[in-house]
C-alpha cells in the first residue's frame, strides 16, 4: 500500500476495507505488529515532541483517524484516501477475530470497562474469543507493568486492543511489542473502549459523514474545548510548513 509521509508522520493511504486487509495480513506475519490510529490533536503533539514522534514512527500501520489529516494532506497536495476513524478498524479486526478463531485481549479504561467491552463484543459476535481484559490503571513501566505482560502472555492472546490514552498507549505499545509472546496485532485506540463497552456514543451519521464529529464531541463536552485547539493549530503549522517549503 502506498505511505504519505504528512509532517513526519507517514501514513497508510487506505481505505477502511484496505486497513482491515493491512491487519490480516499482518496476522500471518511473525512477531508483533503496531497499529497507531494519530488525529490532528495527537499529529499536533507529536510534532512538538520529538521522543514522542519518534514512537509514532516505529508503527506497522499509521491509519488517518481525523479530519485534520485528512484536511492536512490536501494541504500538502498529497491528499489521503479517506478517514479511517480507529473505533471503526477495531470493530474490523474484532470481525476478523471471530472469522478466523484469532484470540482479543482488551487492556484499557476504567476498572470494569474493558470487561463490558469484552461481553457486548461477545454479543455481536458470538464466535469471538476473549483471551482477557484489565483496566489501564497501571504503572506504565516497570514491575507492575512487566506483570502486565506477564498475564497476557499468559493469556496465549493474538490480538491486543491498547486503550490507555495517547501517548501513553503508543509508548507502552513500542517499549512492550517484543516481550509479548503470543500476540500478532496490538492496536493502540484509545477511547475505543468506552465505545465498545456502551459507555461513550458515536457521533450521529450526519456529523461522521460531513466531517464533524470533533464538533459533537464539543457539544456534548464543553470541557474538551482546550484539547480542540490543537486541530486549527494542526492546520495552520501546515499551510506555515507548505509556505515555507515553497509548495
């Protein structure tokens, strides 16, 4: 699949279907592989982080989960194909774990979510194998996360849903990958899980189809409006980088 590389960070331009195409793959592919699913907030941060950055860039798949990448690669005029919003992949990889016998550990949220994910996924997918769930209170390095592993490893899991909040889960995800015995396919997504579990809503179609679920997600938490800023100064530090490479 072709790579757009956007302000560092380079991309898999795909599709949703050609994503979840990019996973199985993966699947038969030996060792652990990384998937990052960045937005313009995390994009915006990584850009000022250079640890951080770096991280990002050790991903096997680096999907455009956000309007303002997508808006940044038109910027650039190297536009992507389309969002592919990391709650969607999941649940294609949850599919593709029912379909194909492959075992989910959810590791994420708080006490008792990862759990609720765990049994409403059960519900839609009554085939699906659940190696194990554990909430994402815990320190994310150290004894009591080498314990972590421990139990996931144990748990012979093939595929990891990472949900610890960004950049935490991607850190965890590049520093743990190869200590994990069993695993295939760990997907850093977040709050994914309050999703999966019922606890947190997706926004109506009409905001995923014209672009604005950062907007809902406004609406329904005023509180989240300091974490937007980083989208319109995402898109500004773009057009700046395009004038100053003379594009």
């Amino acid at each position: 699949m072709e790579k757009i590389n956007i302000r560092g960070l380079t991309f898999d331009n795909v599709t949703r279907k050609e994503a979840a195409e990019l996973a199985q793959n993966l699947m038969d592919s030996p060792g652990a592989s990384t998937v990052f699913t960045p937005n313009a907030e995390i994009a915006y941060n990584a850009s000022r982080d250079d640890e951080f950055m770096k991280v990002l860039c050790l991903a096997d798949i680096l999907l455009p989960d956000g309007a303002g990448i997508i808006k940044a690669s038109r910027i650039l005029g190297t536009p992507l194909k389309e969002k592919v919003a990391g709650v969607d992949f999941g649940l294609d990889v949850v599919k593709m774990c029912a379909e194909r016998g492959f075992s989910l550990f959810l590791l994420g949220g708080k006490p008792g979510v990862a759990d609720a994910a765990a049994k409403k996924l059960c519900e839609i997918y009554p085939d699906l194998k659940i190696a194990g769930a554990r909430d994402g209170y815990f320190e994310k390095k150290g004894e009591e996360s080498d314990r972590i592993v421990e139990i996931i490893n144990s748990s012979s899991a093939d595929v990891l849903f990472v949900c610890l909040g960004s950049p935490s889960q991607e850190k965890w995800a590049a520093e743990s990958k190869d200590k994990l015995n069993t695993v295939r396919l760990l997907c850093c997504l977040g709050g994914s899980i309050d999703v999966y579990a019922g606890n947190a809503k997706r926004a109506p179609k009409v905001f995923i189809k014209t672009s604005t679920e950062w907007l809902y997600r406004l609406i329904k938490d005023p509180r989240r409006l300091g974490r937007m800023m980083a989208l319109p100064k995402y898109i500004r530090d773009t057009k700046k980088y395009k004038k100053s490479m003379g594009k």
